[in-house]
C-alpha cells in the first residue's frame, strides 16, 4: 500500500500543483485540510534543515518572498525521529515544552508552494504533518505560520554529523541569535536540546 501512494503521489503531484481542487481532493484523502487559494501567503517555520539555503533553495528548490528570524516560544527541538540509516541518525523534530524556546527561520510563500515543500517532506504521508503555530519574528511581531512536525519516540537520538552541521550552517547563515548557535554547537551524540 505505501509503495502504491508513492507512486500515486510521483504521478498525480506535478497535476496536483497545478489544480487547486485535486489538490484540496489529495489532502481530504489523508485527512487533512488544505485551506485557502493557491496564491495566498503564508509563513512557515523551519527549525531543521530547511534553514540551510543548500537544502531549502537549492535540494527543495523553493523560493520564499522573504525571509526572517523566528522564535517559537513553548516548544523544545528535539531529535526524536528515526532518520536514514535507521538507528544512526535523528532528524529535528520539536514538542510542546512551556519552558523553552526554540529559534528558527520563518519564509514566506504562497500555497502553491507550501504544498510543493509539503510534497518535498513526504506530506501528505504517514511521518510529518503541518501544524500552525504562533511565531515571532525577531522584531516581537507575531506571525501564524505552519511548521512540520512528527510523533516522535519518547528518548532523542543521534543527530548525524552531517545533518546537525546543515543545521548549525543554516542558523549561521540566517543570523539566528548566539546563544541558540552555541547550543547547537553543543550538540553531541544522543544529547537533548533543553
């Protein structure tokens, strides 16, 4: 069966895109909502990789309209998802968590591509879903804006060099606050962001 939605989704995505009612069709069948009209703006939240121009413009091959600093007070970062190879990495991922914070790049774009990044992480899919979330950007505005985040395991794992280096080159690149890149920094093998 999952083999089957994948080919499914390799076919129908490029006419998907293209037609906002198969679209909405798409998500309704996974059960989820796709609100809105294909050229409104919105903003979404990266925590992950996605910060890293080499994955968000160059691998996903967005082009957001603008970009800024974002804080998402309340949840925690946390590497609670099997990666690839199983067992030997963890992607981010992050949790309610009323005591901290975590500190991230907010793009915005259309709908239009907000389902292209969907399709990029397997949304709709069985791993990540969209959720919005209230953000601010570093000035204290508060944006709406959609993030993607996982049921995770209950104990964080092991970020792979690789991919908490995408991270950390991303929250440099974007001017993300030093003490969040100090903590990135300190990220080792089966350590907990807190």
């Amino acid at each position: 069966m999952i083999a089957f939605r994948r080919f499914l989704k390799r076919l129908w995505l490029p006419i998907i895109l293209r037609s906002w009612p198969l679209a909405r069709l798409w998500y309704r069948g996974w059960g989820l909502q796709l609100d809105g009209h294909p050229d409104d703006e919105v903003w979404y939240f990266a925590f992950g990789a996605n910060m890293n121009d080499s994955v968000f413009l160059d691998r996903r091959k967005m082009t957001p309209l603008e970009w800024r600093v974002g804080r998402l007070p309340g949840y925690r970062l946390r590497f609670n998802l099997h990666g690839r190879p199983k067992g030997l990495s963890a992607p981010a991922n992050i949790a309610p968590d009323p005591e901290t914070e975590v500190w991230g790049v907010l793009y915005r774009m259309t709908r239009r591509d907000m389902v292209w990044l969907h399709s990029t992480e397997g949304v709709p899919g069985w791993r990540y879903y969209p959720v919005w979330l209230d953000v601010e950007d570093r000035e204290g505005n508060r944006l709406r804006a959609f993030s993607l985040i996982a049921d995770g395991l209950p104990e964080d794992s092991n970020p792979s060099l690789r991919y908490i280096t995408l991270i950390r080159e991303g929250a440099v690149q974007h001017g993300l606050p030093e003490p969040w890149i100090e903590k990135l920094n300190a990220v080792r093998h089966a350590e907990v962001m807190r």
